[in-house]
C-alpha cells in the first residue's frame, strides 16, 4: 500500500452520504490537508433522518438538524467552517432515486475544484445502498486534472477490486478520531426511544478509528 501523498494539494472536496461519514471515512485526510493550508469542502447528500423513524423525542426536523450541528462540531475542531459545509438534504435511504437532483449539485462543486484539486468520494463498492448512490453520481461529475480517491465505510468484503491502494497514516490523531466519532451521540445510542434506531458498535467503531485512513485511487 503506498501513502497518500498530500503535498501540492490546495483544494479538496469531501463528499459524504450521510452527516459522520466525511469523519469515519476521511477525518485523518481532513485534518492532514487543513494542517498544510488546504481549503477543504464537504458536501452531505442525505439528511440523516432514518436512523431513527420511530423516535418520538427526536422527530425528523429535530434529528436533522441535530446531525447537522454534530458534522459542523467535528468538523470545526480541525479547521473546517460551516461556510464550507453543504447540507443536501436528500431522504435518507432513498438516495438512488434522487441522483438526478444530487448529481447537479456535485457536479458544480467538481467542477470549481479546477485542475490540482482532490475529490474523495464513497466506494461504489461500499455494502450501503446509499453510498452506492453517491459513489455513481460523484463518478459521474468531472474537472480535468482532478484525483479522485474512495473511501469504504460499510466494505463488501467479497468485492476483491475494492482494496484499498493508499493509505493515511493518522498517528496521534487515532484518539481525535474516535473521540470525534463518540461525539456524534445521534449515532453512538443517544437516542433511547426508538427500538429499531441506528447505534455504532463497539466493533464498527474500532473499525472506523484503524491506524490507517484507507483509500483508493480511482481513474480520471
């Protein structure tokens, strides 16, 4: 597996399925292209609400908006503005039949990358039907010049071609990553009242915080 090498890289564009998946999937990347003055976007496609359908305590307005606050909170704390955050707002879990409307926004975000830029952007080969979706609108949205680099969140072990081929060494910012992670309580059993709810386990969770940030580069 070879580094991912960062230097020269001024501008990149994070794109996420889901409000945590620009931190599980990219927080080491993030914080290493903002310690070296990189401006880096995020864009969020779906907005989150069916982690928990059935919560009363927490109706789809208020479980939106607070995923909303969770991603700006992660993200502000290794240099991110919210200016530089972009909440689709697309249902969640029916992202494949809203490409259309996601892909015009991606595209335009693509394409003021420019020459030079990074875009980091789910594996198509990740075991979410959402991520998926996402994979196949951003694939689609192009900017001469532009790298391209996957993240596999949920990996489909079977799916030998989606080994990763560089990596992010994250060091002492393994701990910042899983502390990030534990701070969006929405996904970490926050939320009590709805018996079916999303909840990060221990298991996925020391997943997501491995030494290593994996990535694969993906043709032009």
């Amino acid at each position: 597996m070879t580094p991912l090498r960062l230097d020269g890289i001024g501008d990149a564009l994070i794109i996420a399925p889901h409000p945590d998946d620009e931190t599980i999937g990219a927080y080491g990347l993030i914080r290493s292209l903002k310690t070296q003055g990189a401006r880096v976007r995020i864009i969020v496609v779906a907005d989150g609400a069916a982690s928990h359908p059935d919560s009363a305590r927490w109706p789809r307005p208020r479980l939106v908006a607070e995923r909303r606050r969770e991603t700006r909170r992660a993200m502000r704390q290794i240099g991110v503005p919210a200016g530089d955050i972009r909440f689709l707002g697309l249902p969640d879990g029916q992202l494949a039949a809203h490409r259309a409307s996601g892909f015009r926004a991606v595209a335009r975000a693509v394409k003021a990358l420019g020459g030079g830029g990074l875009l980091v952007l789910p594996h198509a080969f990740d075991a979410h039907p959402d991520h998926q979706a996402v994979a196949q609108l951003a694939a689609r949205a192009s900017s001469p010049g532009t790298r391209r680099m996957a993240y596999l969140v949920w990996p489909d072990r079977a799916r030998v071609s989606a080994r990763p081929t560089h990596g992010v060494p994250l060091g002492a910012a393994r701990l910042a990553k899983r502390a990030a992670i534990r701070r969006y309580r929405t996904q970490m059993g926050g939320i009590t009242d709805d018996p079916n709810g999303f909840s990060i386990s221990r298991q996925e969770l020391a997943g997501f915080t491995r030494p290593i940030e994996l990535f694969s580069e993906l043709g032009p």
